[in-house]
C-alpha cells in the first residue's frame, strides 16, 4: 500500500508576485502532494494583471483549470472559497500539516496577526498557528512599516516562518523565472519537500575550487 500525500495548503492574496504562488503550486503538485488551494478576490485580480491567465470563479471550474495547466492527477487539488467553512482548512481535526501564504499582503499579514479569521485564508492561518504547525508567509511590500514589523515580530513569536519575497542574486539568475525559482525553492525546502530548482549553498557547480 502506498503512503498517502501530503496535505499542505496554499493561499495566495492580492500582494504583486502572484509568480511566485502559480510556480510554487505547480511544484507542490510535481511534488505528488495533495493541495488545498485558497486564492482572495484581489489575488484573483492581480493574477489576471500579472499574467495571461484567465481563470474561472467557481472553486470546482478553478480546480479543473489549474488541474488541467499543471498536470495535477484527479483530486490532487482541491480549491475552496473565501467563506467555504466547511472545508478541512478551517478546523484542526482537518487541517494539513503545512500552509503557504504566497504572496501575502500586509492586510492578510495583520489579519492572522491579530486572529481575525474573516475569510478562510485567515481562519487557516489561525488553525495553522493554534496546531502549532508550520505556517509560511511570503510577504512582499516594500517599504515596511513598524506595523508590518511589528506584525512579523507578533506572527514569529508565535512559531509561523517570516520569509520575505527577495530573491537573490548569487546564483546568477538569467532570466525573470530564475528569480521566482529562488524564492520558491526556499519555500518548498522549509516545507520539507524535495526540490531541485536551487541546490543547496555549497553544492553550486564550481564553488569552493
């Protein structure tokens, strides 16, 4: 009998560097681990002004279509909406054993920050905290302000990985997608799923000769 996929969840909100979520997604399901996939109303807006995709609004249609891109195998992806209460993310006895903000917004950011739980994103991030499993923030705004520090420090304290969107450079990225592979790579390694995007420091072609 084979061992049953990982559970991980990913949520994407309205943050620029949707990138960074959409590859993040397709190596998670190239991974062979089941996805619970969250996307905001404002995620969904940026997606269509950051890229050529056009998707679908009903999570099923969603699910079928990101399925279908990214070679997903039948219910490998599950996709739900903003207020679906009903789905595993929102309760410990469901929940996965990790979740992914990518990207995040410092609104999201504050929202988990202070237990809000208004939407599913956040409920899940709260349940994520409350487990005490991994959680996952891929912030991305710049300049940060002492209330976005401030709400990193608060969400750190409380066990959940800081991982702001700054790719770097050492590697020497040729290309727009060598930058989003940086960063998700380092998101896949906390999330303890093999990856070969970036190899580990030490190991690049050539250092230490």
């Amino acid at each position: 009998m084979s061992a049953p996929r990982r559970r991980i969840a990913l949520a994407m909100t309205g943050a620029s560097g949707v990138q960074y979520g959409l590859r993040l997604l397709e190596c998670l399901i190239e991974a062979d681990v089941h996805v619970y996939l969250m996307l905001s109303q404002p995620a969904r807006v940026v997606i269509g002004m950051e890229t050529d995709l056009s998707l679908p609004g009903r999570p099923a249609e969603l699910a079928r279509t990101l399925s279908a891109l990214y070679g997903a195998a039948p219910g490998q992806l599950e996709v739900f909406g903003e207020q679906q209460w009903t789905a595993p993310v929102a309760s410990g006895s469901g929940a996965p054993e990790a979740m992914a903000i990518c990207p995040c917004t410092t609104g999201t950011l504050s929202a988990v920050a202070v237990g809000a739980s208004r939407s599913l994103i956040e409920r899940a991030a709260d349940v994520m905290l409350k487990e005490r499993r991994k959680l996952i923030v891929v912030l991305r705004e710049t300049p940060l302000s002492e209330i976005h520090l401030e709400n990193m420090l608060r969400l750190t304290r409380m066990g959940a990985v800081m991982m702001p969107a700054n790719p770097g450079f050492y590697h020497r990225p040729q290309r727009l997608e060598d930058l989003v592979d940086f960063m998700v790579a380092r998101v896949l390694d906390h999330l303890a799923v093999p990856q070969t995007l970036l190899p580990p420091w030490g190991d690049e072609p050539g250092q230490g000769d």
